[in-house]
C-alpha cells in the first residue's frame, strides 16, 4: 500500500508516496525551498502543492522540526515562532483537502523509519537516531520502543544549543573542514552518550551520505557503536508515510 510522506525542514519541504510495506518511495521524490519566513500558511501552501502534483487523495504523513503531542506544534525553532500552538493535522488537512492526516516529529518519523527498514533492524538495546541538518533532530529507541520528541540536539554545549556548532549548516557557516566539524560531532556524542548511554547512534540527515569523510574521524572514545542511516535522506519521508499507514 501507498501513502504519502513529506518531510518538512527548515531549508525544505519534500515528499513522494511510499510503500509502506517495502520502506521504499515509488515516485521520485518532489522538494521546495522552505518558505522564508516560514510560517504556518506559507507552509502550508507548499504542502497543498506537493499534494497536487502527486494528484494524491488518500492518507498523508507529515514530519515537522520539533515537538509534536497529539499533532500540536510545541516548539519550532529553525520555522517561525507562530506555529507554537497550531494544530498541524487541522491546519494541513484544511490546506491540501485530505482527510486522513498525521503530524510527528521529523526525527522520530526517520528514526521509525530505520528501526524498521534501515540500520536499526533488529537493534534490541538502546539506540539513538540523529538527522544532521539545518539543526539536529534525535529519538530514542529502548528495545524497539519511541520515546517521542526528546530534541536532543537542544543539549548545551559551550554554552550554546549543541544544534549550534555541530548541524550541517554550522558546517556550512563556519566553512569547517571535515575534521574540524567531526570533533564537534565528537564532543556531541560524547556529552549525549553520558545521559542515555545508547548502544548504537544511526547518523542522519543529508550529510549521510558522505558518512566516509566523517565518522572515520571520530576519535573512538565512544562505547555505542556509530553508524551511517541506511535511508539516508529519505528516512523523514518514509517514517512519515508509516506514521499515516492504515494499522
């Protein structure tokens, strides 16, 4: 069966129906700039688009970049302030037409995704999944279990949000060299693995994908085990799609 997930980010907002059964996406998937500035009907009008051009009429998951409880938006601190407090399933439903519509945490919705397709697959312990982007997006799984929206990439470090100095876009900010930013991933981990001892961190986000240039580099000081998501950048879109699937 085919549902539709779409994953909103702070830089974009891409989608492409998934099955749900495979964990794979059937149709290329489609991705917008975010709207700047990115409040709720501006977004949500990108989502009536994505909607449309995938002519879809059936359920739909949507990932969002913070806290999520009972499809209300609790934080948004990469979108704009004005979606605290907004019903998401209400807002997007009444934006593209659909009537089935789930709203998750974008982290959650990609961990979800490689705990049952990707390098999760039959981790019994403790594991923790981190999206490397415009922030840092984390969940927690304990023996195959969500802990929803933990945002672990709010820890401090240095003084600042971890979100701060170790995202991809601080990467792309400071102009860090590989080894640079892994140190920083380094010291975040190590902080992280201090509060939840995991027994394996799944790296991913975009930057996944260059996994190679980056987690050789990490200094091994770590106990838990790191690995490159199997579903790289799709991971958002496919947990999203699971997150709306008939049970």
């Amino acid at each position: 069966m085919d549902v539709l997930g779409i994953d909103i980010g702070g830089t974009g907002i891409k989608g492409a129906p998934v099955d749900v059964i495979a964990g794979k996406l059937t149709q290329e998937r489609v991705k917008y700039p975010t709207p700047q500035p990115a409040k709720p009907d501006a977004v949500a009008a990108v989502l009536r688009r994505l909607v449309t051009g995938f002519g879809w009429s059936g359920p739909v998951g949507i990932t969002f970049p913070g806290v999520v409880c009972n499809g209300e938006i609790r934080t948004a601190h990469n979108l704009d302030p004005e979606w605290v407090g907004v019903d998401g399933p209400d807002l997007f439903s009444k934006a593209t037409g659909l009537h089935t519509v789930v709203v998750l945490n974008d982290a959650d919705a990609a961990g979800c995704a490689e705990m049952k397709f990707g390098a999760g697959v039959g981790e019994g312990g403790v594991v923790v999944m981190l999206t490397f982007g415009t922030g840092i997006g984390s969940a927690l799984f304990v023996k195959g279990v969500l802990a929803p929206n933990t945002e672990f990439g709010h820890i401090e470090i240095r003084g600042k949000d971890a979100e701060v100095r170790a995202s991809e876009r601080a990467k792309t900010l400071h102009d860090l060299s590989w080894g640079k930013w892994a140190g920083r991933v380094d010291e975040y981990l190590a902080h992280l693995e201090a509060l939840v001892c995991p027994d394996l961190f799944i790296i991913g986000g975009g930057i996944s994908r260059q996994s190679d240039k980056f987690v050789p580099l990490l200094t091994g000081r770590l106990h838990a085990r790191v690995v490159p998501a199997a579903l790289h950048n799709d991971a958002g879109i496919v947990g999203a799609a699971l997150a709306a699937a008939p049970s």
